[in-house]
C-alpha cells in the first residue's frame, strides 16, 4: 500500500536507521524527535538492527 501523504517531513531514527514521518502529535516537538518508536528509545532494538544490515549485506 502507497503512502498517501508523500509531502511530509521525514528524518531517520537515531537507533536503527529507519526512516519515519512526521506524526501529528509530534508537531510541537518534531524538532527534538529522535527515535521512530519506544523500542528503539528504550534501546530494545538499537543494537540488533545494524547486526542485521550487515549480515544481509554479507549474503
């Protein structure tokens, strides 16, 4: 499925890379958003994901 908003904002998660949207709940403080989800704030998937990049890139 498309995304249906193309023309929003966009930045990359400090912990894995992700790239995610702005959110409309995130407008007063878009600008100190750093991380796409509370897994990756708490630091639940940080390390595991650049593991896995590498990983596949090596297959």
């Amino acid at each position: 499925m498309a995304h249906r908003k193309p023309h929003l904002p966009e930045k990359a998660c400090a912990a894995c890379g992700r790239r995610f949207a702005w959110r409309k709940k995130w407008a007063r403080d878009w600008g100190t958003v750093r991380y796409c989800s509370e897994a990756c704030r708490d630091g639940r998937y940080g390390a595991a994901r650049p593991a896995a990049g590498k990983a596949a890139k090596n297959a």
